[in-house]
C-alpha cells in the first residue's frame, strides 16, 4: 500500500516594508519571506502568491494606499484561503484597520503568532503595534530636533539644483510627448 503526501492548504503572502531605502537592502523583506515559508512548512501550507508593497503600516486606508495588500486580499477571497504576514505589523500598525479586517471575516494569519491565535489577542497586538509607530515617530522627530539644536544642517543640499534637473527631465518628456501625439490630434481636428 503506498502512502499518500498530506495535502497542503493555499495560503497568499504578503511582505511590507515602510521606505524604499528597506527595499533597496532586501533584509526586511527576505526575514518575512523566511518566517513566511518556514510557517508555511511547518504547518502544511502551500504558498500560491506572494505579494508586496513599499508603503507604511499607518493608516485605516491601507486597502487605497497599498495595492498589492489589495490584490492579495482579492486573490484570498478568491480562493477562499487565508494571507500570512510574518509579523502583525507588516499587515497594519493601525488598530482601526485590523479590526476592519477582522470584522469582514478576511482571514489572515500572523506567522510568528501562529494559525490558531485568539482574536482578542491580535487586537491586543495591533494596539501594540500602533503604539510603537507613534514612539518611533516620536523618538525620530526628536532626534531631529536635536540634530538642528546642534547647528546641523537637514535635508539635501543640493535640493534646488535636483528639483531643477526634475522639472528639466519632466519638460523633456512632456515635449517629446507632445511631438508624438500633435501630428494625431492635427489630423483628427482637420
């Protein structure tokens, strides 16, 4: 008699990072995708997709602001599975939204609480998550303030001279735009 494999049940991931500069290194996105597959593994899951956004966690309008956190809930949805995070806070530091979420009954699964945690605390974790968004706020505004104490000096100094190649390269583009597209709109009006 052979032996048959467990079946593995879908699941779709998704991985956030705040800033671009995240992004760029890919340390923050390859421990979620660790944690992701390794829950996965541990737990008989297969993942379909994986999706990803660069937007921050703050926010009840992260479904308007994050696009790919709206596909993913969209493909769930279709396929009647749950999405995973590796942590709640890559899905939200915004309590409001967790339980909007929670509400609608999307299923979503926090990898390093595990599949059979209790809603109230991952309410109890979401109020965590937005507190520590606002002390992270708080310390970086702080910091600063000291930073411009001190006689340092913020931001680039070269601002006016990038916003000037800016608005040169937008201009070429408009006008290379506008030689394409005049000889069309001269034929259609005449």
């Amino acid at each position: 008699m052979a032996a048959t494999m467990p079946s593995t049940k879908p699941l779709v991931a998704y991985l956030r990072v705040s800033t671009e500069a995240q992004e760029k290194t890919g340390l923050g996105l390859g421990a979620q995708a660790y944690a992701i597959k390794a829950f996965a593994a541990d737990h008989g899951f297969e993942i379909i997709q994986a999706f990803q956004d660069t937007e921050t966690g703050k926010g009840h309008d992260a479904l308007e602001t994050r696009p790919q956190l709206a596909a993913a809930l969209k493909l769930a949805a279709r396929l009647k599975c749950p999405i995973v995070v590796a942590k709640l806070d890559r899905l939200s530091r915004d309590v409001a939204f967790i339980s909007g979420l929670m509400a609608r009954k999307v299923p979503f699964i926090v990898a390093n609480l595990g599949p059979d945690v209790d809603p109230f605390m991952l309410h109890v974790y979401a109020a965590f998550a937005e507190m520590e968004r606002r002390v992270i706020s708080t310390r970086t505004r702080e910091a600063l303030q000291r930073l411009k104490a001190s006689g340092r000096k913020l931001g680039n100094p070269r601002i006016t001279e990038i916003a000037q190649l800016g608005g040169a390269a937008r201009k070429k583009v408009q006008d290379e735009h506008d030689a394409r597209v005049a000889p069309i709109i001269r034929e259609i009006v005449a």
